[in-house]
C-alpha cells in the first residue's frame, strides 16, 4: 500500500521531465568547494546515538533506508528517477502543463519547492470563504496565520496560532492546539508533520493526535519537508544545524552549517540531494562563508556555494535540475554540480531578498522583491517583464504560480495579487492586514488559499 501512495504522490506531481544536464563550468561571483572544505560537518546517530546529545533511540543511518534501502537500488537506483516517470517516461513528449492531477503536500507545494500546480488558478477575485486562524498576538508561540497544504481528499492543514485540519468548504475537521509552522503532509505515511512551540518537530495522525516530537538544540522556525524516502528534513536557528529525521522521529544526523541559522524551509531535490541556504539578519552578525549547501542523504557535503551575501533562502529545483538561489540582493542559478549557471543583479535585498521564486511550467521564475515588485525571469537570466504595485513594500508573500503562468502573491500593502502570464493584472483583492511570510497553496479545483496578518485564511476561487 505504502508503493501505490508514493506512485501517486510522485508520478502525478508534473514536476520534470528531461534527464539532468551534466553540470557546466559557469563563472561569476562566487564558487562552489567540493568536500569537507565547503565549511560544515555532520553528526550522525548509530541506533541510540552515542555521545551527540541531539541524537535519540531509532536511528535509521545504519541498515535502514540509506543502506540498501530507498537510495540503493530502491526509487533512486532504476526506480522512477533513473529510467523511470522521468527519463524517458511519463512527461518526455507529451507533456501537458494543465494536465492536472499533481499534489501540494508541503511548503511551496512539493519538496523542490516550485510554487506550482498543473491546473488553472482563480480567474476572479471571489472569496468562496475564510476562516479565523487567529494572529500573532492570541498566539501563546507567537505564531502567525503560516503555510497551508492540501491532501489527496482535498483536507487543509493550515499553520498558525494552532494546527488546523479543514475541510474544502472550510468547515472543521480538528484543531491540534499548538503554535505551528508547516504543516508539511507525508506521502510515505498517514500523518502530518509540524514545527511546534519553536523548537520541536512534531508528527501528528491524520486525525489531529500527537504521534512523537523531535526536540532540536533551539529554535526551529520554519516548515520541515519530507523527501522522497520519507526522511524528514529540518534548519533550525540554533547555530545553523541541519538535521534530518527519520518516520519514527529518531536523528539520522544532522550538519552544522558556517550561519548561525538557517532561512526558511530545507529544499530536496530529485536524487535526495538537500539544499539549504543559511543566514539571516534576524540572527544578528553571523560571519563565516561559505551560505548555501548541497548535502547528499547520508549527510556529507557534496559542495558548498558562497554567494558572497549575508543570507540565502530555500531555493526552487527547476525541471532540468537547475538550481535558483533567492540570496539578497542577487538570484543565482547553479547547475547540479554546483557550478554557476548565471547571476541575476537587481533583485533588491530586505524581506523579499531571500522569498523562494516560482517556477512556471515554461520555466518562467517570478521573484517577489522588497520595493513591491514581481520580476519574471526567462530561465536564461533574463527579464521578460517587472510588476509593480506603485509603492515601496515588500511582496512578502512567498508566490504561487498556477499551468497558465498566472502568479499569485501577497503584499505588504494588504493586498492578494493575480498576475498574468504576460504582467498585466488580472485581479487584486485587500484584506485587513498583511499578507503573512508564508506560502499559498492552489487546490485541485484551482482554489487558491492564502493567509493574511488580520488572522484570516481565505480561499478565492469559483
């Protein structure tokens, strides 16, 4: 049963369909260290973990999925990435980008972080309903209204103040009382999981009941993401850790970054490969170099890439593999390898220096910046046009891009933009407060849900 969920999870999801291009040898600002002098290390756990005191019972490094297990010879090793759905598969010749029938299970939608859904996003701007998450300010943690993710049923699981489990109508299913970031919905597993009370991962069943908690150093501000093995990953801002945790809750390792945190959700990519940029200003001074990691899945450094700016968010995964770096105030696009494909000047720094762009199913990126612009870069570098709101704001809201290219996001002016494929406006609507530092998600009936500072989640769509 577990390999018919993953099939539909990952076959369906649209995501690419062309063999990686070998790497190439870009040059620019910047570069990439191979092995252990990018800056970082790991610890790993052997079953209870020895003396690493953020190890617990139920390590699975040794004999359990990365030995033998879903990397070697399982769904990486001629399974459905190697000569599988996506070399030579499923998408290669007829692909259809509002083909349908893909998936939003986490942050930004899927674990390589597109933003994008292969159906037709909301064409108007009419609010099928809201419902009251609540605000930082009735939140004991602190919390805003977050991210949303969307099950196979069509169950919303929305971040916040509390973890919430909503029904497409937005009736309520259950609420799990705790301040939350995520949420992030296995495709290997019937549960959830969420950041909680800052500094602690937890999964919850399906039916809002608590199944075990993964307590970190400090502070674990943003979303876990689950990758194709079910390994679940976490940054925290504890001095920069990376870890990764297995179904059962247990360490597997974790990897000690040159930041002292680490700036929004982890990133993984086809091969399982994590990504994850470190730095933010909100850690104070951090020094050290290099910011932006690419980590294999037992935990060791495939290389390191120094943007030479103080801080890198969690990139988006292109189709070909190319990876699109948000690092204030520049977006870098490297090759798998970890070489430079090119760099784009411009993209102005503050908030939305480090938001994650979307990637549209032409390839189109769309980078929300802090002087209330939406860019959209051609995948060579390119501007093919420049959006603005007409005032000096950020577009905090992480943007969500629907099969037509219509980019949806919000800003600090209150507002939710829809923006056409070709830069005019389609719609705007207003709330009553900011749109939250969170990532939309769009429904399988084109529905798109959206959290706003004034507590409310909304859902616009027919």
């Amino acid at each position: 049963m577990v390999a018919i969920r993953f099939s539909i999870a990952f076959v369906g999801l649209g995501l690419a369909c062309t063999t990686l291009p070998p790497g190439g040898g870009g040059s620019g600002d910047g570069g990439a260290d191979a092995g252990a002098d990018g800056g970082g290390f790991v610890e790993t756990c052997d079953g209870g973990g020895g003396g690493n005191p953020a190890c617990q019972d139920g390590g699975v490094t040794d004999g359990g999925t990365l030995d033998g297990g879903a990397s070697d010879g399982g769904i990486y090793d001629g399974g459905i990435y190697d000569g599988g759905a996506w070399d030579g598969g499923v998408y290669d010749g007829g692909f259809d980008p509002c083909g349908g029938n893909d998936s939003w299970l986490q942050f930004m939608g899927t674990a390589e972080h597109r933003g994008q859904r292969r159906v037709v996003g909301p064409q108007t701007n009419i609010v099928k309903w809201r419902y009251y998450l609540g605000t930082t300010n009735s939140s004991p943690w602190g919390r805003a209204p977050g991210s949303v993710a969307i099950d196979f049923d069509g169950t919303l699981y929305a971040a916040g103040p509390q973890l919430v489990a909503l029904y497409p109508d937005g009736g309520v299913k259950w609420v799990f009382d705790a301040g939350s970031a995520g949420p992030s919905i296995s495709g290997m597993s019937n549960r959830i999981y969420v950041d909680i009370d800052r500094n602690v991962v937890a999964a919850v069943s399906k039916t809002g009941t608590e199944i075990w908690r993964f307590v970190g150093d400090g502070p674990m501000n943003f979303a876990p993401t689950e990758a194709p093995d079910g390994t679940i990953y976490q940054g925290g801002w504890d001095g920069g850790f990376v870890y990764a945790i297995a179904p059962d809750g247990g360490l597997k390792w974790r990897f000690k970054t040159n930041q002292k945190c680490i700036s929004y959700p982890v990133t993984v990519g086809f091969d399982g490969t994590v990504y994850v940029g470190a730095g933010d200003t909100n850690c104070g001074d951090m020094g050290g170099s290099p910011n932006f990691y690419a980590i294999a899945p037992d935990g060791g450094l495939k290389w390191s890439y120094d943007t030479f700016n103080q801080r890198s968010g969690s990139p988006a995964i292109g189709f070909d593999g190319t990876i699109y770096i948000p690092s204030a105030p520049h977006l870098f696009a490297l090759n798998p390898n970890g070489t430079l494909k090119w760099k784009k000047d411009g993209v102005p720094t503050d908030v939305s220096g480090i938001i994650t762009p979307a990637v549209a199913p032409d390839g189109t990126l769309y980078v929300g910046t802090a002087h209330g612009q939406v860019i959209a870069v051609w995948p060579d570098g390119g501007t093919r046009w420049t959006f603005s709101i007409g005032q000096d704001l950020g577009m905090r809201g992480f943007p969500v891009v629907d099969c037509r290219g219509t980019v949806y996001v919000g800003a600090d002016d209150r507002k939710v933009y829809a923006i056409a494929a070709d830069g005019g406006l389609l719609w705007s609507y207003t709330t009553d407060a900011g749109i939250t530092e969170a990532s939309p998600a769009i429904g399988a009936d084109g529905t798109l849900y959206i959290a706003s500072e004034d507590g409310y989640l909304y859902a616009f769509g027919p």
